[in-house]
C-alpha cells in the first residue's frame, strides 16, 4: 500500500527543498490536520521549539510581543515553556480578532508565572516602553505568515519600540513586516533567507500528496465579479465519441468556469453549454479559422476527448493558438501539442502513447518517470495513485476508487482541470482537480456502487471546490 512505511521512506525523494511561501505552508498544515495531526498539536510543538531557541541565547528576562493569529499563539505556548527558568513577559495585543487557539493560550497562560499586558493603541504600548529596553531578548510573534497590508496600532508601535530598544530580536516563523529581528526561527520549513528551522511534527504525506488544503489555493470570486469572471473554456473533440466532449463541458462548469462552448461535429442538448457546430463527422483541417479564432477568445482550450485518430493533425495545428491547454485522450499521441501552457491528462496506456515508456507499477520508479517526462508541460498521470509532475514538484493524489473505472471520469476530469487551469497555475490546477475529481467519485461509487456513471460526479465536484466538505 502507498501509505505503508516502506513507501513513506521513499517519499522523502520527492519532498520540495528550500523556502516555502505562506500560501503553501497553509496548504501543508491543512493536509496535516486530515491527516490527524490538529492545529493545537502543530502549535504546542512550535511553541516548545520556540521555547528552546529563546534558552540559547541564556537570557534573565525575555519580552515576547504576541499578535491576534496562531503565531501569538506560538509565543504564548513559549512562554508558558519559559516560566520556571526564565523572567518571561507578554504584550499581547487585545483586539477582535483573536483565533480560537490563541484565546485559549491566553486563558492557559493566565495561570501561569508569566506577566500578560494586553494592548490595543499606542498610548498603551508606550506605558510599556521600559520592557522593552529591560529586556535581555524580544519575541516577535506578532504576524507570522498571516502578514498582509499595511501595519496599523498597536502593531506599528510595538514594532518601532522593539527595533529602538537595541535589544536582540527572535521573530517566531516569519519576522513582522519592518521588524529588525537578527534571528528567525521557521516552523517546519523556511519562509525567508536566513532562518533556522524546527520541526514541527507535519507528517511527510501532508508535503507529498495533495489533500483538502488544496482547494485554499482556489482564488475566490470577487463580491463584484461579472460574467466570466471565472474563466472560459473552449473544449474541441466529438465526432466518433459522442458524449466525451459534453463530459469534458460539464465538468467545467461544475469546476468554476463561466462560460463553456463545445466546437464538435456531434450535437447534445445542454442548455447550459454554448456549442460551435462544425460540420461533417469529425474534426478537420478546415475547421481551423473558427477553431484558432474560438481558441484565442478562450481562457483555456481541451482537445482530444472523442476526438478519434484522424483529427490529431489539427490538434497540433490548434495548439500553437492557445494560452492555456489542456490536452486528455486522442491528443495524446506522437508529435505531441504543445500550448503556451499545458497540462497532459494520461492513464497509463496515453502515457506509453505519448513517450513510448510504460508506467511501471512500482509508484516511487513511476513518479521518477512521470518527473522525467513533464517540464515542457504538467503531466497528471492518472491511476489507483495518481502522480502529477512539473518536472520538478511531484504529488501524489489518493482520491477516488475502483468505480471510476467506468468510462468518462477521465474526462470529467480534464473538464476540472481546465475550469480550474482558468484561475490557477498548471501544476495547481492538476493537483486541485485531481483531489476534489477522486472526492466526487468516492461519493458517486458510495452512492451507486458499480453503477455508477461519470455523470453521477458532477454533482458533487462543486461540493468539495467551493462547498466546504
């Protein structure tokens, strides 16, 4: 099993080296808490280890400035650590706001020998400028990662006291924006240049595989968002397939996109689709005029689906054309299109189509070929485990089960991919897509067991996207 111990220890091949941005970081941490290790849990660890770096500078008395979020939380568990050895105050500011988990750090530290000064203005933090400059070493826990905009009080103020102090900065994570801190201690990975790091307990899946912290990368709409605010997408296939390019369609708009035209030869009745007539029995050569001009209109563009093997001339032709593609099914073949950007949706048999090397079953030899093969274009090589790759990043995604096996699912699949290709990067959107595309097949097979159909998923892609499961 991928998740036995065996393969764990192999997993580590593909763990990312090197800073990680705060929008990953709270990607990994929300894998994590499904993986069973909870917020509370990662902060007590962060807090020990803060803890720990504070003792090796043998400070007598240590400031530890605390902010709203989870990172003041941190300083809060270090200082209830700091208690028994070390004179240990802390300036908390005491606006709305407060998460859950620093709310009950506070109540914690409150029995505690550990002074609290709660602080909302700048006449508060001035009453308080002698801690300051009475300290042996000053704790940034202000912001952390959840840093953005423009510092206001008491932040501005606790900031400016603490870099006129002289004294030794510490920033627990990630230094607050305009804080002179000359040590940083990272939690789990570095988010800047120059930090120590402390492991925080995040297991090695939560890295490796995708998980629901996937869909926090999932940009909202804004409140004043118009039509097509969520992308278009143009899917081009049908002809000896009838009913894959509709799929293709619907998965789309079940994935976010706002407007969806199918160019195909075949004709189906969805009311919600805007379908490009084009004639005879399959897609030809000339086609092309409507087919680059559609195409340059379009956000994204998938090609391939019930496309056949006569067509694949004018895919290559098309490609070109497109910013963003996604290519699934009959495209997958020698020469292989290429867009601007694309993403190349194989199972197994398209993959050995298209580089004329067969997936071992072995999941560690396969994703280094997988890694191999993307870099001009994500691959999202599809399977009991699928392996998404950039040819750099690899992920792992679990979802799904054996009723995906019927026919369609693939291209519901390429349908999620290109919705979300709209709104994120490729190497996102194939790992977004093929995590909440796996959740709606389990839902489906729950549902229908064997009987299942691809349709039956639709229903529920917007669940896991944007409904909050």
């Amino acid at each position: 099993m991928f998740n036995s111990g065996s393969y764990m220890r192999w997993m580590g091949e593909f763990l990312e080296e090197g800073m990680i941005s705060p929008e990953r970081m709270r990607v990994v941490e929300e894998n994590a808490v499904a993986l069973g290790v909870d917020t509370r849990t990662m902060m007590e660890s962060a807090g020990s280890a803060l803890a720990r770096s504070v003792r090796e500078f043998r400070p007598d008395r240590v400031l530890i400035l605390c902010g709203k979020g989870n990172n003041g939380g941190d300083g809060l568990v270090a200082a209830r650590y700091l208690q028994k050895d070390v004179e240990t105050s802390v300036i908390f500011v005491d606006q709305e706001g407060k998460s859950d988990l620093m709310q009950e750090q506070l109540c914690t530290l409150s029995s505690c020998d550990v002074v609290l000064h709660p602080v909302q203005c700048l006449a508060e933090v001035r009453r308080l400028r002698t801690l300051f400059t009475g300290a042996d070493l000053i704790v940034d826990a202000l912001l952390g990662t959840g840093a953005s905009g423009t510092l206001r009080e008491p932040y501005v103020s606790l900031v400016r006291y603490a870099n006129q102090s002289g004294v030794p900065i510490l920033a627990a994570d990630v230094p607050t924006p305009g804080i002179k801190s000359r040590h940083i201690l990272a939690f789990h990975r570095s988010k800047v240049e120059g930090s120590e790091v402390a492991e925080i307990g995040i297991p090695l899946e939560a890295e490796v595989c995708t998980g629901p912290g996937e869909i926090l990368l999932i940009p909202p709409k804004a409140s004043g968002a118009h039509k097509g605010a969520g992308g278009s997408v143009l899917v081009v296939g049908g002809g000896p397939y009838q009913g894959a390019p509709y799929l293709v369609a619907l998965g789309a708009l079940r994935g976010g996109a706002d407007l969806v035209r199918v160019a195909s030869p075949v004709s189906l009745p969805y009311a919600d689709l805007i379908r490009e007539p084009l004639e005879g029995d399959r897609v030809r050569t000339e086609h092309l005029p409507r087919l680059i001009a559609l195409a340059e209109e379009a956000d994204v563009v998938v090609c391939g689906n019930g496309l056949g093997t006569r067509s694949h001339g004018v895919v290559r032709e098309l490609a070109p054309h497109c910013v963003r593609l996604v290519l699934d099914a009959d495209a997958l073949r020698k020469p292989l299109p290429a867009g601007s950007s694309t993403i190349y949706t194989p199972h197994a048999g398209e993959f050995r189509r298209m580089t004329r090397k067969t997936p071992p079953p072995d999941l560690v030899r396969r994703a280094r070929m997988v890694k191999s093969a993307a870099g001009p274009g994500v691959i999202l090589l599809k399977g009991e485990v699928d392996v998404i790759s950039d040819g750099g990043r690899v992920r792992f995604n679990r979802t799904g089960g054996p009723g995906m096996t019927v026919g369609g699912t693939g291209d519901v699949l390429a349908g999620v991919t290109a919705a979300l290709f709209c709104r994120l990067p490729a190497f996102e959107a194939a790992c977004v897509a093929a995590y909440a595309n796996g959740k709606a097949g389990e839902v489906a097979q729950a549902k229908y067991g064997d009987g299942m159909t691809a349709s039956d998923m639709l229903s529920w892609i917007p669940a896991y996207l944007f409904g909050g499961v």
